[in-house]
C-alpha cells in the first residue's frame, strides 16, 4: 500500500460506527462468500451557493441530502458520515457492475437541485470504489484505498466515479470481475445453455447434442465457460450450475419429446458433483419431475486416472450406468489412462482430446497413433467421438479414420434449443452433400 493511503488511514480510526459495521459487513461477506463494496463519496457544496456560509442551509441541505442517499440503496446497505460532506456506502453482496449502477443513480440523485429558503442549491459528488475482497481484504485499507480513489474521479470532472484496479492489466481485472461476478449470475439470469450437434456417421444423421453454458455478463458481454468454469468451483457454486444444467436440459428434453425421443444429451460432469452425498438422489428427483429417462443422457467426465482409482468413484459410475445413463469419458489423451482401465470403468464412449485433431491438422503422420487409439476403442466396444472439426477435409479424414460421432463448428455451431431443432434437417442435408 502507497504512502499517499497509508496517509487516510486515521481519518477513520476514530469512527466506531463505521468501524464496527464495515468488520460486521466483511466477516458477514467472508462467511458467505460474498463481495462488498466501500465507497467513499464527497459533496461538493459550491461556497457561493450557500448566502453568508449560513450554516443553517447546509445543515438542512445535507440532511436532505442524507435522506437522498438512503433511498438511492438497498435496505441491505449503509450509508455514514465520516466528516462534515464524506460519506462511507457499505454496498453488501454486491457485483462490481451493480455497484456502478447503484454509485451512477446516486450521483445522478445527489446531484439534481436542491431547494432552500427559496434559494436553488445545486452540488456536485464523487466517488471512490474500492471492492471487497479485490481490492483489499482489510478494512482500514478499503476505506483508505476507496477516498484515493474519490480524489481520482475529481480529476476526472464533475460527478464521476472511479473503482480501484490496483496494478491490474485489462486481461486481469476482466478475470477479478468474472470471479466477482460469478456467484451472482445464475440467479440474475445471465446463465444459458446451449446445445452443439453430434452427428452419427454410422446412421448419417445428427442423434445428439452437448449441452454448454453460456454467460452473457451485463459489461463483458459473452464470457466463455473457460473463463469461469475453475472460479465457478473454487467459488463453490460449480454444483449448482452442474443441477441448473442438468435441469434445464431435462426441461428441454420433455419439451421436444414429442418431435424426438432418440436424441440424446451429453453433460458435463465432474468428480466433485459425482461424489456429492445426495447426487444420485437429486439427479433422481429431477428426472422424475420432467419425466425424461436416463437413457437419454450421456455424462461426460474427465480424464483423470487416480481419481477413478477411488472406490467411490467407481461405485458411481457403476450405479449411473445402472440407472441408464451412457457414460463418455472426455479429454483422452490428455491424461494417462491406459486401455485396460476400461475393463473396469462402465464406459461406453471415448471423447478425443482436441490436440489430436490439431496433430492431425498439422502432420499426416498423426495417423499412425490415431488409427490405432480408434481401433483399439472399438475392440473393447467403446465408440469414439471427435470435437473441433470445423472444415471439410477434417471431417472427410476422421470418417475416413472410423470415429462414430463427429462435432464441431462443421457440423453445426451451439445453438439455443430452438434454434437446434430448427436446424436438424438442414444439417443432416448439409452433411450428406458433403459425403460427396
């Protein structure tokens, strides 16, 4: 921390109130994996605004102001003065591009004319952001760092804000706000699914989808799952996006039950959900809710050879395969599994890692170990589907190889489930031309 915020540290020390509630605030967010926000904000009252610096005025004036600022936040916030026209905002549970928007509405609201013993009064504010716990995790330092910044969105004009960044680059603090942000979006309803065809080169026809989520984040616009898929379980929220998936595909499935019964729908897994207490349960619960059968779901799982040397893991796999699901085990070759560990893994298909259609795409000669990495699947009665195929030639070189399934940007691009269905025909007509 720069001397310019050690220096603001004691405008506070004496403030028990804020005190006391930003530790409650903080020990309440840590406890339930929450993000707040400290910010400082200053009015602006113009000397010549206020006839004779009558103190009358500006006490009326900031008590109106007060109350402006109270309706301009969320009953779970809190608003204190520290000094006569700087205020401490504790924004509680809070993404960072909602604190922009509440901070947005509260200068907009600040800054509107005030009227006072007949005199029209108009302010200026500025605020300063510093985000729990990015930009800090200590108290003193939030509300120090947040009045550095107040004094930057000064520099920037009338009436601004100014969030703190820190040292960070833009790839960097796009990865601070996905992390910020992600707890949140699944109950703002910024989460989606889509849905990428497989196609079958045995029947010559698409016979299932991949389920993907999607976010499309308020600021960043579409953010990739491989942005947020490793915050997503560090942040402990992974298992509920796994049963939102789950969920909505099944809702998907028994809306199109009556134009296909055949179609199935893979998902990903992770060994975490897997091993989850009341999994088979939950999974259980909301197949009997939309009335859809296992049979119809392949779940995806990575490759990962000492996990499945786990006996639980095992046992769940085997008690899935029981119910009817279809097992595929994604990434091979990304890891060591040897084929003689399918022996003792229900697994029913092999998901090739995307490298081997990069190799493939670069060197002829990847052939050589592909082919027999195909052959040996379907010796052991696996079947063998390739992802990433985006030109013709690939496609003609993976049937040519023997694959059973083929997906990727050729065959068709993820789709909203209306668009897929929409699309079928046009993609199996589409591939069919390209046989030839």
């Amino acid at each position: 921390m720069d001397e310019m915020v050690k220096n603001h540290q004691d405008d506070f020390s004496n403030n028990e109130s804020l005190s006391e509630r930003l530790q409650m605030t903080l020990a309440f967010c840590k406890r339930y994996h929450m993000s707040a926000a400290v910010c400082y904000l200053r009015i602006q009252i113009p000397p010549d605004l206020l006839p004779l610096q009558n103190q009358k005025i500006e006490t009326h004036l900031l008590s109106q102001i007060v109350t402006r600022l109270k309706n301009s936040i969320r009953e779970i916030d809190t608003v204190i003065k520290v000094i006569r026209t700087d205020f401490i905002i504790l924004l509680t549970d809070i993404t960072e591009y909602d604190c922009q928007f509440i901070c947005e509405r509260i200068i907009g609201v600040v800054s509107e004319q005030y009227t006072l013993d007949f005199h029209q009064i108009s302010v200026s504010c500025y605020i300063g952001v510093c985000l729990y716990p990015y930009g800090s995790e200590d108290a003193h330092e939030l509300m120090s760092v947040a009045k550095v910044q107040m004094y930057e969105a000064e520099k920037d004009g009338e009436n601004r804000c100014s969030f703190y960044k820190g040292w960070l680059d833009a790839n960097a603090n796009r990865e601070m706000v996905i992390e910020n942000d992600l707890p949140y979006a699944l109950k703002k309803g910024q989460l989606y699914v889509q849905y990428q065809p497989q196609y079958s080169l045995m029947e010559k026809r698409v016979t299932g989808v991949e389920a993907l989520i999607r976010w499309n984040h308020p600021s960043l616009g579409t953010v990739a799952p491989g942005e947020f898929i490793d915050h997503a379980e560090e942040a402990g929220v992974l298992n509920g996006l796994f049963y939102w998936i789950f969920e909505e595909s099944c809702k998907n499935m028994a809306r199109a039950r009556e134009n296909d019964n055949n179609m199935k729908y893979s998902i990903n897994l992770s060994v975490n959900q897997l091993l989850l207490d009341n999994f088979l349960a939950k999974i259980t619960s909301i197949l009997a809710d939309w009335s859809v059968q296992a049979e119809q779901i392949t779940l995806e799982i990575t490759e990962n050879i000492e996990i499945y040397t786990v006996k639980k893991v095992k046992e769940r796999l085997v008690a899935l395969k029981e119910m009817g699901f279809t097992i595929a085990l994604d990434d091979f070759g990304n890891g060591y599994f040897s084929f003689s560990d399918f022996l003792l893994l229900p697994i029913d298909y092999l998901k090739l890692d995307r490298n081997f259609v990069l190799s493939l795409k670069k060197n002829k000669k990847s052939v050589d170990v592909i082919s027999p990495i195909i052959q040996m699947a379907h010796n052991l009665g696996l079947q063998v589907i390739i992802e990433g195929i985006e030109e013709q030639e690939q496609f003609l070189e993976w049937k040519e190889l023997g694959c059973d399934l083929i997906q990727g940007y050729f065959i068709g691009q993820p789709l909203t489930f209306e668009e897929f269905f929409n699309s079928i025909d046009e993609i199996d007509r589409r591939i069919q031309e390209s046989y030839f």
